[in-house]
C-alpha cells in the first residue's frame, strides 16, 4: 500500500508514519516544515519526503496520484497562538483541506482520513460527547479545525470521496514539540525553571498517548465509512492541576515550581469523548497513562539536544 502523510514530520504524522513502516507501506511525507515539524522525527522512517504545503494544488497534483490512502495531518493547532493570530490557521486547517481534498478527488484516491480533535465540540460540563454532538468550537484553532472537518464531509457527501474523519484528546508521548502542556513543563522542570498554570488549574482534559492514537486512524483507515466521525479516547481524564502534580513527582520537584497565570481567553472547561463507535470496530487503547507519562519524561530527560537547540 502507498500512504500519503501530510504534516508527517510533526508529532502526531510521524508517529503514524513510523507505525506504517510496521505494516510494510510505502510512504510519503509532505510537510511544510513550520516549527513545530522536525525532519530527526522520520529519522526510523524509510520513506520520500516532499518539503511543500498542503495549499498548494499544482503541487498536490504531482504527489498525490497513485497513494492508496491519504491521511492529513497537516494543521496549525496550538490555540494560543491561533488567539494571536487565526489568518494561517485559516488558511491551513480550511483552505488547506479542501485544496486537499480536490486533488484527491482529481487523482480518484481510495480512501482519505481527516485527523481532527475534540476541541470542536467546544466544552462539557458532564458525560461525553458522541460523534453527533453539535460543533460549537470557541477558540480560533477549533473553529478552523471545525471548518475542515465541514468541508470534509461535505466532498463525501457531495462527491463520494470515500472520507472519514477521527477526532481525539489531548496526545502526549515522546518528540512532540515543547509548546503543548506536557513537554511545556517537562523540560521547564527539567531546566529548572518554573510551569506556568493557568487559571485555577480545573480545566479538564482527557489524555491520549500518541500510538494509541495512531491505532485508532489506521483502524480508520481500514474500516470507516465515507463522512463518518469516529473518536479515539484516551486513558486518563485529569484536571490539569492534576497532571501538573504528576508531571512535578515525575521530574522530582515539589509545587513551588508552579505560577498561576492568568487564564486564556475563551479557555474550554473540560473536554471528553464517547468511543464506543470505534471501540466497536476493535478500538482499545494499550497505554495505561501513568507508564506513558513515565516513558514521555524519561524520553526528554534523555534527549536534550532535541528540544533545547
């Protein structure tokens, strides 16, 4: 099998590409390579890397034809920054899609998956939302990430492109870039600097190891449905007063090392996802969060070089 990766020198695509050099795919990676894309991720990974963006069509229609499966990855999503400025995230998370998309569509690609995220949904004070829970993002980031995720259903509905779409929680795990919450405060810790926290701590989110993640798209991949939604859930739900707590026994540092700062705009109260869809195909994560957490900081504390050049 042939896979496209878009956005595969980042956390989460390579991750999925080094899974595909498991299953024995012939890959390629397109990445713009934007800060938060590091080619070192792809150093385990035999494949053609292509330096390009995902807006760009007439580049799309030299890589796409003749992949079997194209998954994207490709996105802006940190909200801060999205807070900062929408205008790439826009143009990336949107218009990126669906110049994305139509080559798929020119090229008559078997199958596409649209990687997006629970932050869509915008916040839920109790239980879970379920794959038909109303869009209704409250931060830049989720709203450009809504808006693909529209576009996407709509070329399965409108065109037939056989296209599925995966929403997930918080990933963690080994080399994702240090702006997310995690690696944030592994390597301030690490340097002994101090975590900032926002607000009182109480925002809730519900943590998913990368590879559990990746399992969760390639069985995707294999057996979801053109315009379907799956989610892929993790294994803890914590508050992130809670995980500041783990993340400070894990480094060896006691709670002086925290600053409360003031909460960001618009910041979601507590996110979590109903799985049962996917679990129904087979989906189960293997990951128990606390031996994760344990692997992601020993992986920092190990490779400096990565994160502190």
């Amino acid at each position: 099998m042939k896979i496209l990766i878009t956005g595969g020198a980042g956390f989460i695509g390579s991750a999925y590409a080094r899974m595909c050099v498991d299953d024995r795919a012939e890959i390629t990676v397109l990445d713009k390579l934007t800060y938060a894309g590091d080619r070192r991720n792809l150093d385990e990974v035999r494949h053609t890397f292509v330096h390009g963006d995902i807006c760009d069509g007439a580049l799309l229609d030299e890589v796409v034809p003749g992949h079997d499966l194209v998954v994207n990855f490709a996105a802006e999503s940190h909200v801060d920054r999205s807070i900062d400025g929408a205008a790439e995230f826009v143009r990336t998370n949107v218009l990126g899609t669906q110049a994305l998309l139509d080559a798929c569509l020119r090229a008559g690609t078997r199958k596409v998956v649209q990687v997006s995220t629970d932050e869509v949904y915008g916040s839920v004070d109790i239980g879970s939302w379920t794959e038909d829970a109303p869009l209704q993002p409250r931060s830049p980031y989720a709203a450009a990430k809504a808006g693909g995720d529209l576009i996407a259903r709509a070329y399965a509905i409108t065109h037939g492109l056989d296209v599925s779409i995966t929403r997930c929680g918080n990933n963690y795990g080994p080399r994702q870039y240090p702006e997310k919450l995690i690696p944030l405060f592994v390597t301030n810790l690490l340097k002994n600097q101090k975590v900032p926290l926002y607000g009182d701590g109480g925002n809730v989110r519900d943590w998913v190891h990368v590879s559990d993640h990746c399992a969760g798209i390639r069985l995707v991949a294999e057996k979801g449905e053109a315009g379907e939604v799956y989610h892929i859930a993790g294994t803890a739900e914590l508050t992130n007063a809670e995980l500041t707590g783990r993340l400070l026994e894990a480094c060896g540092k006691d709670w002086d090392m925290v600053e409360y700062v003031t909460d960001r705009k618009g910041h979601d109260r507590r996110y979590s996802l109903d799985d049962s869809k996917l679990r129904a195909l087979g989906y189960r994560p293997e990951v128990a969060f606390d031996q994760g957490l344990k692997d992601t900081v020993r992986w920092y504390a190990e490779h400096g070089s990565r994160w502190s050049d």
